[in-house]
C-alpha cells in the first residue's frame, strides 16, 4: 500500500489535493477538537462521542472570514460570510476532519519521524538562502501562536490523512484518449435551424375572465394571507445595568433582601476589570427579582423599569416570522417572545435570556392578527399568475403542432404562421458560443443526435420565453491532430483532479453515513454571531 501512495503521490493532481488537506489541518489540527465532558453547554457537534467546541468553532468562523476579507476585500467578505449556510459548511469541514482523524486511527496509519522532519525541511516558508533555518521555523512559529511540538503534531496528522486521501483513488489516471473526447465534445460546432414559440405571441387569449381570478382567489386564500404584526414596549436587564455606580447600592437590592453580601462597587472606575465582575455578580444576583418583579407587576414594564433604573424602549412594527434586521428582535426567540400568548393577552412577557447574556422583557403596544389581503387588491397579481400559465399552455401546444410538422417533412421557415413565430438560421454553434440562441435551447442542441443521411435531427426545447423547435442540420468535430499535446496534458490533469475530488467526497461522505454525528442548531447560531 505505500508503494501505492508513493506512485499517486508523483500525480500533479494528487500533488495538489493533498497540499489543501495538509494546509487544513496544519491551520486548524484535529486534537483540538476534542473537549471534556464538563462543557457540553459550548459543544457544537459530536462526532463519535468526540465534541466539537464552540470556542473552537468560532474561531474556525473567524479566521475564515478574516482570510475572505484579505482575498476579496471587507465588504465582499461580510456579505459571503453572512449568507445563510455559511457558517454550517465550516461546521461539516470540522466533522468531516474528526472522521477522517479517526479513520486514520482506526487504519493505523503512522508518520515516521524521519518523513516529519523531510517534511518540514522541505517547507519554502522555513528557509534561509535555499536552506531551512531552525531559526526561521522558530520565529515563524512563534509569530503564529505555535510551539514547535504543536505544529509537529498538527503537520504530522495532515500527513496522517495525506494517506487516507490516497486510499479511495482506485480508479485509472486520465489518458491521452479520454483528453481527446473531452477536448473534441467541447470544442463540436452545429448548424441549427430554429423556430421561437414564445409566451407573448398568446398574451391576448390567455387573458384570464373575472370569474377565474376570483375562483382562484378562493382556492389560494391561504397565499394572500398578511401574517400577523406587533409593536411592543421593552426593557433590557444585564450587568451594564450595575457599572458606573460608585459608591450605590444596587437598585432595590437591599429593600429586598437580595444583595450580595461582600460585593461593592465603590471606588471602582468604569470599564475595570473588578468592576465588571462586580457588576456581573450584582446582575446574577438580582436575576430572580427582576422575574419576580415581572410578574407581580403584569400591566406594565414601568415598576421594574424604575426599580432597576431601566429605560422603556419600543420596538420597531414586528411581522411574524420575520426578525428584524438589528437590535433585540434580530434574534428568533426574541421575535417569537413578542408574539406570546402572555404578551397578546397584554401581560408582560416573561424574561429571556439574549445570546450576550442580557434578559429582555416586552409588553404590547398594538397587535394586527393576520389577515386576508382583500380580492382588489390582489387581483393583478392573479391575473398575471393565470395569464402566464395560460400561455405557456398555448405556447407549448403550438410548439408541438411545429415539431410534428416539421417531422412530417415541412420546412421550419414555413411553420412560422405568417411572422407571428421567429425563424433562426445559425451556424457554428458551440457550447461556449450559442450564437444568440435563447437559454434553454443550447443544451438540448447538443443532447440532439447528429444528422443521419442529410435528415436534419429535430427537437424540441422550452426557452425561458417560450418554446423553441429546432433542427441540427450538421455537426463538425475538429480532428485529434489538432490538439496541442500541452492541452491534452492539461485536460487530463484536470480530469484526473475531478474524479480524484469526487472519489474522496464520496468516501468521505461513507464515513459520515456510517458515523454517529449529531448537531446542536443553537449553539451554531450562538458562536455563528
């Protein structure tokens, strides 16, 4: 089996597949991972009984986005990083990692010490005048927060999975044959001849009757229902509510028997260490009073206001399932607090407790339940819906009527019905040149057999504006002699790259179909902010 890595381990393609996996791990490691039982309220993931830490995960978000940012500037890495899913693909990289740690584990695989040290002689980054320098390697590691023994281990493991990436690649490499298939498909011309069907040629007489709209109205009404919206009143309750208090008592703390005995804030100045950490304990030990107060006082937020020196705040107009872009209600459950039966029923809202720790209450302003849109007012809206269903029938009924025509030996020119459908000659046509020809119609051109003994090979295709019938009258393939064998090369190598990714991922993706891997949403939400 090593003769058999050694002899991959030569291929350019699996050359550089195995340096992305060794930067992985030599950035991120896989030991790291790994947490005790007593933090299970930050783990993330499990992957066989092995825990994924937030704190690592969140990192792991960090230096991704910081790495976007250097490559596509700030702005451009904000909006890519901020996408929905984002943040569980650097998730599913991190199980992936633990399973292929483990894999490795579990096959024995090993890294002599002899084949570590090669390794990091040989890295360009550590070296002085073409040779490595220890100093340099120290330097370097040490400007990266690493000792040496820890990026040992951590190099040693990406050459651990250098071996397991090998193991799946049983298939052939790509030959000078399977480079000229490739190169000649991609470079094949056609002549088409076409004729363009589109909706609009039917706009008129799909024209929907007031009768259809409104029994379509009925039928959807679900679809036209305006979901229901809140305006709430607020008071957030967190430690900053205890800092910049020298010399004060926490508020109503003492009347109510509740302060924590030793702690003061006297003397201390605003953004100290020690005063925040008094502030914190002071916040924790009046967190079952200011519930208290909540809810001996339902009708308003004014009494716990006062008594913690809280400033009543109003939300923007809240719609249901829809968080709100910043602020408390940008997060879900915040959103579904103000939708709450307690809250509708003017009551205040219980506390709950946001991502940075701080209780938020609420109490209703106004409530707007949901509601149908009225039929005036929607009615356009349907009318377009129908119309456009309606002429995509049509058009594709009069495509089938030109198709059968011209199958039936009618010239395409001819089935035009007087100008009201375009007629198209174009020639060369490739699949990186469409020549003009509408979305839609190039792929079913090239999925179409070639011509057979001067018959035109027909077909049939929807457009993103209607329908199209068309008729590939020849097909030119450039001959093998004409590929540079420096493309040909390369051609291979990208195929031997491609088949070598999509083995891996399939391997990879049997270790985790095979695995016991569980996800905790919340606490990827919570580190994902």
């Amino acid at each position: 089996m090593l003769e058999f890595f050694r002899n991959l381990g030569q291929s350019l393609a699996a050359k550089a597949l195995l340096l992305l996996i060794a930067l992985s791990f030599m950035l991120w490691g896989v030991s790291d991972y790994f947490m005790s039982g007593s933090e299970q309220s930050s783990v993330v993931a499990k992957v066989n009984g092995q825990k994924i830490g937030g704190a690592l995960f969140q990192k792991r978000l960090e230096d991704a986005r910081a790495r976007y940012a250097q490559v596509f500037g700030a702005a451009t890495a904000e909006k890519i990083t901020r996408e929905q899913g984002f943040s569980e693909q650097i998730l599913d990289s991190m199980i992936n990692d633990v399973l292929l740690s483990e894999e490795g584990r579990r096959l024995g695989l090993q890294v002599p010490d002899a084949a570590l040290v090669k390794k990091i002689e040989s890295i360009p980054e550590f070296a002085e005048n073409g040779h490595f320098s220890k100093a340099r390697y120290e330097k370097l590691l040490v400007a990266n927060g690493l000792t040496p023994a820890q990026f040992e281990d951590m190099l040693r493991e990406s050459m651990l999975l250098a071996q397991l990436q090998a193991i799946p690649q049983i298939a052939p490499l790509a030959n000078a044959g399977e480079a000229q298939q490739l190169w000649a498909w991609s470079q094949e011309s056609r002549d088409v001849e076409s004729v363009e069907i589109p909706f609009a040629a039917f706009a008129q007489q799909a024209a929907p009757s007031a009768a259809d709209i409104a029994a379509y109205y009925q039928a959807h009404l679900q679809a036209f229902q305006e979901p229901a919206q809140v305006r709430v009143q607020y008071v957030l309750f967190g430690p900053q509510a205890f800092l910049g208090k020298a010399g004060d008592k926490a508020p109503t703390a003492a009347a109510q028997g509740a302060s924590a005995p030793g702690i003061s804030v006297e003397g201390a100045q605003a953004g100290d260490k020690a005063q925040e950490e008094k502030a914190r304990l002071l916040f924790n030990a009046q967190v079952e009073n200011f519930k208290d107060r909540l809810f001996s006082s339902p009708k308003s937020l004014a009494a716990v206001a006062q008594a913690y020196g809280l400033r009543v705040e109003e939300s923007p107009l809240l719609v249901a399932g829809q968080v709100a872009a910043t602020g408390p209600f940008h997060d879900p459950k915040a959103l579904a607090l103000a939708f709450g039966k307690a809250v509708l029923a003017g009551k205040n809202s219980e506390a709950i407790t946001l991502p940075d720790g701080t209780l938020l209450a609420v109490h209703l302003i106004h409530f707007q339940p949901g509601q149908a849109r009225p039929l005036a007012a929607v009615s356009a809206d349907i009318a377009q819906i129908l119309s456009a269903r309606s002429s995509a029938t049509l058009a594709k009924a009069a495509a089938q009527q030109v198709w059968k025509a011209a199958r039936g030996g009618k010239a395409l020119p001819s089935l035009t019905r007087n100008g009201a459908f375009s007629y198209r000659n174009t020639a060369d046509v490739t699949r990186h040149n469409p020549q003009g020809l509408p979305p839609g119609l190039l792929p079913a051109i090239f999925n179409a057999p070639a011509p057979q003994g001067g018959v035109p090979s027909l077909g049939m295709a929807k457009t993103g504006q209607g329908y199209a019938v068309f008729a590939v009258t020849r097909v030119s393939v450039p001959p093998a002699a004409s590929l540079n064998p420096q493309v040909s090369a390369q051609i291979a190598q990208s195929l031997e790259e491609q088949r070598m990714q999509l083995l891996f991922a399939g391997y990879v993706q049997d270790l985790r179909s095979h695995g016991e891997v569980k996800v905790f949403p919340q606490q990827v939400a919570k580190f994902s902010r």
